[in-house]
C-alpha cells in the first residue's frame, strides 16, 4: 500500500466533496467569493485552507493504516520464525533411533568363539575371536583376541581369522574378563560350549548352561548318532544354511540362539527333571 497509488484518486474525491461544498454555500451565501475578472459566469471556490486540511487528514489516515500494516507483517514474520525454530529444536529433540540405541544385557547369553593353533604343527587351540548375543540376537561382544603363543596355523578355511584381524586386537586377559563379567549369573547358550569356556579358562553353572550339542531331545527326535554339528541342526530345527564357507562366531551365536528358542520349553522341561532326580 502506498500514498503514490492512490493520490489521483484521493484528489478525485476531494474535488467532488468540494464541489458539493460550494453548491451548500452557494445556496447559504457563506464561504465563497465571487471571481469578477472571469468572463464566464462566475465560480465558487473552497478556501484552500479547508481543501489542504482535508488532504492532510486523510494523508495522516493512509499512513497510520500503511504503518499498522507494517506492524502486523513484522509480527507474523516473527511468530513464522519462532514456530519454525521451535520446529527444529522439537525434531533435535528425538528419542535415539534404534541403531544407536545400546542392547540390553538381559537374562540369557549365547555365546560363540573362533580359534587358530598355536604349538606344534598348530594343533593345540588358541581364542582369536569372540562372540556374544543376547536374546534378541542383539550384539553384546565381539573381540578379535591376540593370542599369547605364536600361531603356527590361522585355520581361515574354518576360523575366517587372518593376520590382519590381529592388529586391533585386545589381549587375552582383556577378553577372558568381559566374557566372564557378562555371563555371571545369567543363562549362557552355546554349541559344545564346554569347549569355548575350556581355551578361555572360565567355568560356569551347570544349572545355567544350555548346551545344544547335548541336547538328547534333539537326537532322539531328529535321529542323530553321536554328537550333530551345528550346521546338521541349523539346517534340521530352523531350515537354514550356515558356515557355507569360513565360519563366523556372529553367524553360529545367533543360529544356537535361535536353536535353543525353538526347544526351550522342551529343553527346560527336561532339564528341570534332570535336576530333580540329581536331588
């Protein structure tokens, strides 16, 4: 809104008012002179005092009203802004997605481990990797670990270890101390686990071990002879392929996991009854 835009009209409009104004004095006799130079019929004409004072009123008016304008602009620009700062700061505000957020420990631990050979020929078994999940398959640990001896056979073929895992790798005592802190007084799940917890020199709670490669349920009700392998039972209980090449410690924590979920009530059960006849 400007004052340029709308001056013809505004002087349009006075003339007319000023017009009506010399036709109400001319019948009154008030307010007019009469022009005796002009060879026409004489005029009437408004005192410029009165015309300039209504020009100026209504100028007063159009400014107030361009100013008032002004200012509710610039205060629906300022609540535009703060409503959208206030945006951000709501979306900055967000619950952490599920990717940053920290697994949960939980009840039970399904635990996984990969060795090489160290000694002679290689044959005696050293931890070079270790793996844990919780019950959501969720990772909780895992650790390439140095170990003390030199290895004489990296076993990648079955391990998937190579030399180069080694050089971010923690200490033996580093990792034997959080498998040990994390399977305290919690159910630990694995596959020939008495072997895993054997090379990391720890031991753990008949009563809370779950071990699926002794599972005798599983034998009688799938047919093995002997001990199955874990590939036999992921295959068998869940109809998947595992260790299709190297083997994985991530992979085969969360295939016996998933192995001992399928049986649990089973395995429980008989577990419980194992218990009771010991007593």
């Amino acid at each position: 809104m400007t004052l340029s835009c709308n001056w013809k009209k505004l002087e349009s409009v006075l003339d007319g008012n000023a017009g009506n104004l010399d036709t109400k004095r001319r019948k009154k006799g008030i307010g007019c002179k009469i022009d005796t130079k002009s060879s026409s019929s004489p005029s009437l004409k408004v005192h410029k005092s009165v015309k300039t004072s209504r020009i100026m009123k209504m100028v007063e008016s159009m400014n107030k009203e361009i100013e008032s304008a002004k200012t509710k602009n610039n205060k629906e620009i300022a609540l535009n802004e703060n409503t959208s700062n206030s945006k951000k700061k709501k979306k900055k505000k967000k619950k952490p997605t599920s990717n940053n957020r920290k697994p949960k420990i939980g009840k039970y631990i399904a635990l996984d481990c990969e060795f090489v050979g160290v000694g002679y020929r290689g044959k005696v078994s050293a931890l070079a990797r270790v793996t844990a999940v919780n019950y959501c398959g969720e990772q909780l640990l895992n650790l390439y670990v140095k170990p003390k001896e030199q290895v004489t056979d990296w076993r990648t073929w079955v391990s998937g270890i190579r030399p180069e895992d080694m050089k971010n790798a923690v200490n033996f005592d580093v990792a034997r101390k959080a498998v040990a802190d994390l399977i305290e007084g919690r159910i630990l799940i694995g596959h020939s686990i008495s072997k895993d917890l054997k090379v990391l020199r720890l031991s753990h709670p008949r009563n809370l071990t779950r071990d699926t490669a002794m599972c005798g349920f599983l034998k009688e009700k799938y047919g093995y002879i002997g001990t199955p392998s874990l590939k036999k039972l992921a295959t068998d209980v869940l109809g998947i392929e595992i260790q299709k090449a190297e083997h994985s410690s991530l992979e085969d924590a969360k295939a016996t996991l998933e192995i001992y979920k399928a049986h649990k009530a089973d395995y429980d059960s008989t577990l419980y009854s194992r218990n009771n006849r010991n007593d």
